[in-house]
C-alpha cells in the first residue's frame, strides 16, 4: 500500500491515475516518499555522470515560417 499521509491524497490520485476496477498500487512507482536530503544524496552519485553529456549538448533555434 502507497503510504500517503492523508487519505484525501489517496483519493485524489485514484481518481487521477485509475480506471474502474484498477488499484493505485498498481502505479506504486510513479511516487517516491523519500527524503529530500536522500534524494539530493542520490543525485549527487549521478550528477557528474550526466552533466558532462548535457554540457556538451549544443541547441540550435531556427527561425522559420
């Protein structure tokens, strides 16, 4: 069971997410309770892995019509 702290937030994402018949768990992984202090730790693991390719990664706008 997704451990939400109100039921009122259950409620609203069954209604959201689920069709007749199907269970908010069945979607478990679209929310994460973690900390914000474990989130930023795991970032950081991965923050040099993915900075360099998006650093390099040039956009270019066109102007057109």
């Amino acid at each position: 069971m997704i451990p939400f702290e109100f039921e009122a937030d259950r409620g609203f994402f069954t209604q959201l997410l689920c069709r007749e018949g199907e269970m908010l768990d069945d979607d478990a992984e679209l929310f994460d309770f973690e900390s914000p202090a474990a989130k930023r730790a795991a970032f950081a693991k991965t923050r040099g892995d993915i900075r360099p390719p998006i650093a390099s990664t040039r956009l270019h706008v066109v102007a057109g019509g």
